[in-house]
C-alpha cells in the first residue's frame, strides 16, 4: 500500500540497504516497482555500558563521538550533542575526522560524515521520485510526475 507517500528517496532517511522489489497495482497509474530498503545495522564497538556514542548535525555534517558515559549529560547540555550515530541520522559518507580540545574531557576524536549524494535516474523534470517509511522498512517508487498527486492522494 501507497499511504503516507512522501516525495524523496529512502536514502535521504537513511535507508540505504536494499531489501528487495515488489509490484503494487496502483488505480489510475497502474503497475509500479517499488524497491524496498532498510537501515544499515548499528556496529556497538564499545564495551556496553562504560561508553555512549554522541552526534550533531551541523549544515550538511554530521560529527560523532563515543566517549566515556559519564561525561554524556555534560556534552548533552553544554554541547548539543544527542545520543546515537550519524548513520542513525541518514549522514554515511565518510568525510574524515578531527581532533577536538574539550573541558574536563581533553581530547575527543571526532568523526564526521556527510549523507550521500542523490543519484537522478531519471530526465529532469519528467519523473518524481516517492517514498514510504513501514516499520523499519522504506519503499521508493519513481513515477511519470504526472501521477504524484494521484499517487499520494490514493495513498493517504
């Protein structure tokens, strides 16, 4: 099913693993492929419990951190850092890594991501890429842009 279309790609939430195709039978536009992702697996590299992994977006990066635990209230309130991973933000681009001097802390390695670039398959202005979030799964379908606000209208 079509409903909560969105125009985008899966990639651009972060889902960039492919999970296979379906064929859906779509009233007006007829047959589309949807190509089905998931979200690349979380790697925990830090004994649990002794360290958090921090990120913040900041334009188009994103920088992350693990650190020690007990310093993750501090970076949370006086850095704007959250809990979790770049990836879990869609930013999977590796684009190097800094050294940073901080507080209390010292140094703190940071690593900085960017997400990837969107591949146009398709002439300018003809098609209209649209996606789908279910669960832990994103569908994506390119249609004749002709068909958008026939497909999110059917969708939802």
């Amino acid at each position: 099913s079509f409903a909560g279309l969105k125009e985008g790609t899966c990639a651009s939430q972060g889902y960039t693993v492919d999970d296979g195709t379906t064929v859906e039978k779509v009233p007006v536009i007829g047959s589309v492929t949807v190509h089905k992702y998931t979200k690349a697996a979380e790697i925990e590299t830090v004994a649990v419990g002794s360290d958090v992994t921090l990120y913040k977006i900041s334009g188009d990066e994103c920088g992350e951190s693990t650190l020690d635990a007990k310093y993750e209230s501090a970076a949370i309130s006086f850095a704007g850092l959250k809990e979790g991973t770049c990836a879990s933000q869609g930013y999977t681009v590796d684009d190097g890594t800094t050294v940073e001097k901080v507080p209390v802390i010292g140094s703190v390695t940071v690593h900085k991501y960017t997400k990837a670039a969107e591949i146009e398959t398709v002439a300018v202005g003809s098609d209209v890429t649209l996606y789908k979030i279910s669960g832990d799964e994103c569908g994506e379908s390119t249609l004749d842009a002709k068909y958008e606000s026939a497909a999110i209208s059917f969708a939802g």
